[in-house]
C-alpha cells in the first residue's frame, strides 16, 4: 500500500496567488491546494499564518514539515530576501535555499 502522507511541501507563492504541492518521499505528488493570498496581499508577518491556514491538518507535534517556497514570496517585498542565481548555474540544491525563522516549531521553511 503507497504512503499518502505528505513528506514535502512544494510552493510556488506569487504576486497574486499561491499554490502548493503534498509530495510524497519519491516526490510523486499526493494533493494541491491553493490560496489567493499572494505576496502582494500580505506584509512579512503574513506568511506564516497564511501557510499554517493550508498546512494545518499536516502539522504533527515534535515533527517539522519541510516547506520549499520558490516565486515572489523570496523577493525584497516578500516573506525573506532571497539572493539571485547568476544564470547558467547548475541546478539548485536545498543547500542554496534561505531558511524562514517561523514561530511555528513544526514548520521548517525555506526559500529557493
């Protein structure tokens, strides 16, 4: 029988909605949601809450959920500044991602 709990959370958080992807440890995707609670609806607290709100049912205490954001939310004006990448590159690794301090323990956030 497949696992269909979540291990990973992918978003994509633009400047007008934002979409998310329950992926399971292969990275086969499980379920989407989405929000139209985009960047340039929310000020820099905003984030956290608004993740929380798609996630919440996920959460498990003692547990962190590894959240990847890539988009708008890693703009100045976003959630954290993420750097550019000068182009070619090769392709990215979680370990060029920004982690997010989330007030949230079971939440481990970071942008790409």
């Amino acid at each position: 029988m497949a696992n269909t709990e979540p291990n990973w959370v992918a978003v994509d958080w633009g400047t007008t909605n934002l979409r998310l992807w329950l992926l399971d440890a292969q990275g086969q995707i499980l379920r989407q949601r989405s929000s139209d609670m985009g960047m340039s609806r929310l000020s820099s607290d905003g984030y956290e809450p608004v993740l929380l709100d798609l996630v919440q049912d996920l959460l498990i205490d003692d547990q962190r959920l590894t959240v990847v954001c890539c988009g708008m939310v890693g703009a100045k004006t976003g959630w954290v500044e993420a750097p550019y990448s000068k182009v070619p590159c090769a392709p990215a690794h979680l370990s060029s991602t920004v982690s997010v301090k989330t007030v949230d323990p079971r939440l481990s956030v970071c942008l790409h």
